[in-house]
C-alpha cells in the first residue's frame, strides 16, 4: 500500500513583496538548479517549463553556467549599462544538495552613486585626521623627540668612548626605562672592556716573561704586532743592531708562505720542528706552534718558539751512540761467533791430538819391536851381496821414517802458541837449507828472491820444512835406488 501527497504553494505574494522591497531600478532573478527563471523583470518568462517552454537563465547570463555547475558560488557581471551579481543559495536543511540561483541587476550609475558618496565622506574624513595628524606630531615631537636625541647622541658619544651626557632616566615612560637600559648596559660594557683591557695587560706579561720566543704578526701583511724579550734577543743581529723577523727571515718566505697556508686550512699549528737560520753561521732547532688570534682588533697570528737545540743535539749524540753501539755489539757478536769457532775447533784440536797421542804410542812399541830386531839381523847376517845391502839401508831408513812420522804426530797433539817473529823469510830460508846435509846422489838449487818480510814461528816452520826436504829425499832415494851409477841419479834431481 502507498500513497502520495501534493502540496501546492502558491509563493506569489512572496514574490511581489520581494520585489517591492528594492528600488525600482534593481531588478530580481530566482531561478531553481536547472536555470528556469522563477522570477524576472518580464514576468512571461518565469515558469516556462509549466507551459512546456523552457527559459533559462545561462540563455541571457551564459557565465551563470559556472555557479548552476556547482564549479562557483557567486559571480559578478558587468556591462556598459548595467551590474548583476548572482549566487548560489540553498534550498533549507533539510535538502542542502538542492539550492536556487539568486540575482541582482542594476543601472551602473546607480551601483557608482553610493560608492562616490562613500569616497566624498571619505576624503572629508582623511582632510579632518591629516590635521589632526599634524597637530598631533607637533605635540609629539615636542615630547618625543627631544628625549629620542638625547638618546641618540648618547649612544653617538659612546661609541666614540667620549663621556655621555645627561639622559632622560628619571621619566616614567618608554623612553626613560629605554635610557636607564642604555646607562646600565653602557656601564656593563665599560666593566667589560676595562677588565679586557686588564686581561690583555696580563697576557702581555705572560708573553713577555716566557721563556719561549712569542710573537705576534698581523695576518695580512705578516708585519711585527709584538715580540718578546726571549723573541728579541734570538733573533737579534748584534754587529748590524737589528732584529729579524723570526718567520721570515729564520724560516725563509717560501717555508713562510707554507706555513700560512697551512693556518687558514686547519686554524693552528702545533709543535712542528723546523730550523731557523739567524745567519749564515748560526741556526738552531725550535718546536713552532701557530694559532690564529684577535689582537687589539685586528686578525693577527701568535706563534711560539721553543728552542731544543739542545735536545736536538743530545738526539744526534744519541743517535751517533746508538750507531756507534751497533757496530760494538756486531764487532762483539762477531768476536764471540770467532770465539765459539776456536772453541770448537780447539776442541776438535784436542780430540785429534788426543787420538794421535794414542795412536803414536800404540804405534812405538810393535816399531820399537822392529828396530831391535832389524839390528839383531844386522848383526846375524853378513853379506856382500849389494841387493841384501840395499834392502838393508831401505829397512833402516823407513824404520827412521816411521819414527819421525810418529814423533810429528806427538808433536802436533802437543800443539801449544806461536811465538811470532819478524823474520826475512830469504835470508831464513837460505840458512836452514845450507845447514841441510843431503845425499850424495841428490842436489839441491836455491831461488830466493822474494824479499819478503814475515812474522811467523821460527822453529815450528824450520821443523816442517826440514820434514818435507827429508821425506823428498828418502822418497826419491826409495825410488831411484836401483838405477845403475850415481850420474844418472844427479841428472834426475838436478
């Protein structure tokens, strides 16, 4: 089940009462959300959907679109003749997507007239607050501004450190509380720079008194701001009664300019060794630190030399030492290696002598067995036969022979020191030769024409040399000894 309820409003009398509300020259304009006028000056084109003709109201204002499109609430038209303005308004509460166009049209000197009303009322209005205005800044300026110079030739004066005169402190308004601000913060300021001014004599006499040289240049032009005593006397030339600049003159411009470079980089320097050359025969090593500074209001450079030459010189002596120690303890390794080296081979020394001891013992009796017994059968046998005869000197002088080897063997395991002696080794040599007797059938030329000098041990060198010309003898006697005549033997050995 349903139904359907029609309300039908006549809105006419609403209508007319509107339109009699305004002037006669403004005109009206309702029209629903779809543009149909639903009133107008020319009342046959309002309703025309009920009369199946529609007449709309973006026909005769095509902007209006815009505000019936929902892209604008309002909008305001103007032409040669006339001013309209529509806008947007809602329906009620309880539909706000429905709403209705409403607008206002009217002659454009009508729309003037109250705006040349307005502006006439306005200048009058201007006219009367310019006077006034006038008369106001003189009573002002007679309060005001005199105060205000005062205050700002106090602060003229103070910033040339002249002595301020009077100001208006004892006034209750903002200029009084503005020059007692003044008076405090300018006796704040004066406490400020008179315990500056202290600080900086105090610094002056730290600067003085270090040890270390101290000096102040400018950052520019690297000119002189301060030295101290130390600083002074360091770099001072006494025969010419001048003083260098530490920088440079002792370190040179190059270095200088180096150094400076390095500054504006890192904004300090500390602790760098560098040599500063006074002249061309004096220098000396100094630790240099640099730090950028405010000196009496220009940008300067403080820079601290402390001198370690001394130190400098105790490193090289140190140095020197070390070196010097090095080579003591190479020469010391080495002499202990040597030593461990005899060490050794005297013990192998010991060993073999200890065994050619042995050994030359062990050998002397089954010889001291042969040499009785050869003599035993020396004395048995009688025979002129020269072959037995030969045999017989053979057997006597190997026996000899192995004596001698065996009596070298206990000599050499009985080895003691050298004696050293300065000897002609010519002359040494000719006398031991000439003291040599040699067999018939051997002869012996000599050619000593070294000219040498040597120290050597005499009797151990005469010992075995007279070994070695004894056993080439026997060696070639043993050889030789069954060539028929002695010529042919002397030929041989010549």
């Amino acid at each position: 089940m349903f139904g359907l309820i029609i309300v039908n409003v006549d809105l006419n009398d609403f209508f007319t009462q509107l339109r009699t509300d305004l002037p006669d020259e403004v005109e009206v304009y309702l029209t629903n959300a779809q543009g149909d006028y639903l009133i107008h000056p020319d009342s046959k084109k309002t309703f025309g959907f009920d009369r199946g003709r529609r007449l709309r109201i973006q026909d005769d204002f095509a902007a209006t679109a815009d505000v019936l499109m929902g892209r604008s609430n309002n909008i305001v038209l103007e032409t040669e003749s006339r001013v309209a303005a529509f806008a947007s308004v809602p329906v009620g509460p309880m539909a706000p997507e429905r709403s209705v166009l409403l607008g206002l049209a009217m002659p454009t000197y009508l729309a003037t007239q109250g705006i040349t009303s307005f502006s006439e009322r306005l200048a009058l209005l201007v006219t009367g607050f310019s006077l006034l205005a006038v008369f106001a800044s003189f009573i002002l300026s007679r309060l005001l501004v005199h105060p205000l110079n005062q205050v700002v030739g106090g602060l003229n004066r103070f910033s040339k450190r002249l002595p301020i005169e009077a100001l208006p402190t004892a006034r209750n308004d903002e200029i009084g509380l503005l020059s007692r601000s003044f008076v405090a913060m300018a006796n704040q300021i004066d406490g400020q720079i008179e315990s500056l001014k202290l600080n900086e004599q105090n610094l002056h006499r730290i600067l003085e008194t270090a040890t270390s040289g101290m000096v102040i240049t400018s950052r520019g032009d690297r000119r002189i701001l301060f030295m101290n005593t130390s600083a002074r006397d360091r770099f001072a030339l006494r025969g010419e009664h001048r003083t260098l600049h530490p920088l440079e003159d002792g370190l040179g411009s190059e270095e200088t300019e180096k150094l400076y470079h390095e500054l504006e980089q890192s904004g300090k320097l500390e602790y760098a060794e560098h040599r500063f050359h006074v002249s061309d025969r004096e220098e000396f090593w100094a630790l240099l630190s640099m730090l950028e500074i405010d000196y009496q209001g220009e940008a300067a450079v403080l820079a601290s030399i402390v001198d370690i030459s001394q130190r400098k010189a105790a490193e090289i002596e140190l140095e020197r030492y070390r070196n010097e120690l090095e080579v003591l303890v190479g020469q010391r390794t080495e002499a202990l290696v040597e030593a461990q080296r005899e060490t050794l081979r005297n013990e192998r020394l010991a060993a073999i002598g200890q065994l050619t001891g042995t050994v030359s013992h062990e050998l002397r009796n089954p010889l001291g067995t042969i040499v009785s017994s050869f003599m035993l059968l020396r004395r048995l046998i009688h025979s002129d036969d020269p072959r037995v005869t030969t045999a017989m000197g053979r057997i006597d002088r190997n026996i000899a022979r192995c004596n001698r080897i065996v009596q070298e063997l206990l000599d050499y395991a009985r080895i003691g020191e050298l004696k050293l002696e300065s000897t002609d080794l010519d002359r040494w040599l000719e006398d031991l030769l000439d003291e040599q007797e040699l067999p018939g059938s051997i002869r012996m030329e000599q050619s000593l024409e070294s000219a040498a000098r040597i120290s050597m041990d005499r009797h151990r060198l005469a010992q075995a040399l007279i070994n070695v010309v004894q056993n080439a003898c026997q060696a070639m006697e043993d050889t030789y000894s069954g060539w028929p005549g002695d010529s042919s033997r002397e030929n041989a050995y010549d």
